[in-house]
C-alpha cells in the first residue's frame, strides 16, 4: 500500500484508489455492508486506510471470531518492520485499481 501510494503522480487520488484495492481485497465469503475500506488521519505523510466495522461493545469478541480479517496478509510493514511476501493476485488487483504495485526492498520479490 505504501509504495503504491508513494509511486502515484496524484496522491490525494491514489488514497481513494487504495480504498477501492482493499475493498476488493477483501475475500467476498467476508464482505458485509457493514465492513467497510475507511482513510483515517495520519500521524505521517503516508494515508491511513483500513477495514472498519461498527459493533457494540458487547459484540467485539464475536464480530472477532465471525471475521476471518485477521488471516489476511498484511499490506504494510508490521511492527517488527517486515512484512510477508503477496501473491501476484494481490499486485494484479492494485493494477486494476491505476496502482502502481510492487514489493518493498525488504520483500526481496517483485
């Protein structure tokens, strides 16, 4: 997400076309109306664009165990500064979105 980001001529619309890539990357057995791709502020340069879902509190443990987001291959760094390699499914769909798509250094792929 980031290098796709960093890579666009036009980042303001780069930070829309990563919301649609991650509403589509989102497997179709857990898409709800419900779940959807949001930007939320930054405290970098780099958009902040993820899944939310709106559920009472008393909901959260099993809105957690129905969604199966967290099998999900990260699309950024983790904490520990390394992330998985993707698929070349996951590069063809940021493709398809106008997003250029490539692996970070680290990645060692693509």
């Amino acid at each position: 997400m980031k290098t796709s980001w960093l890579d666009a001529d036009d980042q303001d619309q780069a930070a829309e076309q990563l919301r649609g890539a991650l509403a589509a990357y989102m497997p179709k057995d857990l898409r709800r109306p419900e779940i959807e791709a949001v930007q939320r502020p930054s405290t970098t340069s780099v958009p902040r664009i993820g899944w939310a879902q709106s559920v009472p509190v008393e909901d959260v443990h099993l809105a957690e165990k129905e969604m199966g987001l967290f099998v999900l291959g990260p699309l950024a760094d983790t904490p520990g500064g390394t992330c998985e390699p993707l698929p070349e499914e996951t590069f063809a769909l940021f493709r398809a979105h106008g997003l250029s798509a490539r692996a970070c250094a680290g990645c060692e792929c693509r």
